[in-house]
C-alpha cells in the first residue's frame, strides 16, 4: 500500500492523477504542506467505515423525502 501526496493545486489541476493513485492506497491532499484531506476508494471506505458497499437501491432509498415521489414513466410505443 502507497503513500500518495498531493498539495491542494497539484489536487485541483490533476484530479485524475490523484484518482490513478487511490489504486496503491489513501492519497493525501496537503494545505500549506500539512495534511488536510484523505482521499480513496469507495471501497476502502466502506471497509474502513464497517459497511457492506451500497447498492443504486439502497442509495436511492436514503434520498430524504424519496419515498413520497411518484414516478409512472410513459410507456414507450415500439413498432416493428
């Protein structure tokens, strides 16, 4: 496991730079040298967190107020 660094500029100039070194581990975003922020995986974060990964369903279920949208789609009309 890695230990990346990124100063707030280099972070905010070269987010995909940063996301490419989450796969070796947590990377650090610096503020005047010290470290501000800790970003990494989604995974990494539920297995540190103690929680199973999320689900689109179980993301959509804890939307606040999402249980009172109604949402009837029209049907779409296909000829062959």
């Amino acid at each position: 496991m890695g230990n990346h660094a990124f100063s707030s500029r280099d972070f905010a100039r070269d987010v995909s730079a940063a996301k490419r070194a989450t796969a070796d581990g947590p990377v650090f975003i610096t503020d005047r040298g010290r470290p501000a922020f800790a970003f990494l995986k989604i995974e990494d974060y539920f297995r540190l967190a103690g929680q199973a990964e999320m689900s689109l369903l179980g993301t959509m279920d804890g939307i606040p107020g999402g249980g009172s949208m109604e949402f009837d789609p029209p049907r779409l009309k296909v000829t062959l």
